[in-house]
C-alpha cells in the first residue's frame, strides 16, 4: 500500500488541504461513534492502515505551522516520541481543528510503532480560550482513538496563568477523557519531565533534545 503523498510531507502547511475543520469520529464509549466530524483523507489512510496492522512504517507530516492574525500553533514532531506544541494569542476554532488533525495522525503513528508519547505544551503566550473553543477542545479530545489515553504518558503544561489552569480544569469537565495534565513553570522543567516520562517507560531518549539548551521558537508568519 503505498502513503499518500499529502501523508509524506514533511511540512503540514498545506497537506491536510481545504476544509481542516474535518476530524474522523474514531472510538467513542460504548461503541458508539460520533457523527459530524469527518476524516481528513490523509487521516483516514492513516488510520485505515493502523486498524488493518500493515506492516509499512506509518509516516506523518513533522511540523504544523499555522497562524491566523496575532493567534498561532506550531506543532514539532521532530523529537517523537515527544510532542512538542506552542501556542500564541487567544485559540480559535481554526487553530484547535488543524492542531488535531496534526495530533491524530502522531496518535495514529504512535499506535503504529507502539509506542507511548508525551507532550510538551507551551502556553505561555496563549489567551484565554472562549467557551466555543473549550468546548471543541473537550469533543475533539473524545473522537481522538482510544488508545491515544493508554499511550498518553502525559501533557506537560508550561504556563504561569491560573486563569489558564481554570480553562484546563473546565474543558477537562466536559470530557470523559484523562487529560494527564501536569503545570510546569518554564520550557525546561516541561522537556526535563517528558525525558522522565520516556525514560520511565524504558523508551529511548531522542536524540537532539537538551533541557539545557532548549530555546522557544519564535512565532511563525502568516499562512
């Protein structure tokens, strides 16, 4: 079977295409499926390939860099099995959809090579998520797989805002799921965490990934 060349990209600007509002219903509780999100076409292969155990080596795009105006993510892969995100502005429904489309297919690689992740989350210039956002934050979280919960080793939080730990705390309400969130105070002590946790469960460290010598990357441009 071969990977779709949109799969291959080693930059997801542009290869989830149009409509990254699409997101795939995955397993929800009970064996019910949810209905109105739809698989991106790379997603869906993906996924596909994952359930059916095919041997080939599941490749997904590294990087996510994505800004609307004063609002950005820009997602890096390039040390998975960490997961390394950073957030700019106030978060809109753009922004969280194709952050999920990124993050469903590292879920689905994990699954592929089975092997736990982490995330490192820096927060520290994001704003406050309006109620809409928290919302689509929590159903999103719902349709990602299941096994995304029993791979998830945790998600270090970098942020200094208690009305952010709050906005965590609400959308946690709104979802079944076990966010596995941990607050740290600076970029180091999150990647100094994550190492942890990979190291705790007897997983390789990735090489080029240095507490000491991490520095955050500066916002992208426009897309």
């Amino acid at each position: 079977m071969t990977t779709p060349a949109s799969v291959r990209d080693a930059e997801c600007r542009s290869s989830w295409g149009e409509g990254h509002g699409s997101r795939f219903p995955g397993c929800c509780p009970m064996g019910q499926r949810r209905t109105g999100m739809r698989r991106s076409g790379a997603v869906q292969a993906l996924d596909s390939r994952v359930r059916a155990r095919d041997p080939v080596s599941v490749t997904v795009p590294t990087t996510l860099s994505f800004r609307e105006g004063d609002r950005a993510v820009l997602a890096d892969g390039r040390y998975f099995p960490i997961l390394w995100v950073t957030w700019w502005g106030e978060p809109n429904e753009a922004l969280i959809r194709r952050y999920f489309e990124w993050n469903d297919a590292m879920i689905l690689r994990a699954m592929a090579e089975r092997v736990k992740f982490a995330h490192i989350t820096d927060a520290r210039q994001t704003g406050f998520p309006p109620p809409t956002v928290r919302k689509l934050v929590a159903e999103l979280t719902e349709a990602s797989p299941l096994e995304a919960s029993d791979l998830n080793l945790g998600t270090f939080l970098v942020h200094e805002s208690a009305l952010l730990r709050g906005a965590v705390t609400a959308i946690q309400w709104l979802s079944k799921r076990d966010f596995k969130v941990v607050p740290i105070p600076d970029l180091r002590g999150g990647v100094v965490r994550a190492l942890e946790a990979l190291a705790k469960a007897n997983i390789a460290r990735p090489p080029g990934l240095d507490p000491e010598g991490c520095i955050a990357p500066s916002m992208p441009d426009a897309t």
